[in-house]
C-alpha cells in the first residue's frame, strides 16, 4: 500500500490525472492513492 500512497502524492504534485481503476490490484490500493494524493493537496495547501 505504500508504493500506491507515494503514487497518489507524487501525482499531485505532478499534475497527474489518477490512473484508471484497472491499473489497481484492489479496492485497499486504490484507496491509498486517494489518501496519499489527497494528503498531499492538503500538504501543499491548495
């Protein structure tokens, strides 16, 4: 779940669109994409 965090927060802070729900290997991943992209938003303030 780590790696999917660190993803969801490097999205962010490269302007990326979130990947497709296809590229997850499950409900818990794709989860903590949001939380670490989402984290990030809040981390930067915007």
């Amino acid at each position: 779940m780590r790696e999917a965090f660190d993803s969801g927060w490097h999205a962010f802070r490269e302007d990326q669109p979130p990947p497709d729900e296809c590229q997850f290997d499950g409900p818990e991943e794709i989860e903590a994409w949001l939380e670490g992209y989402l984290m990030a938003e809040d981390y930067e303030g915007r």
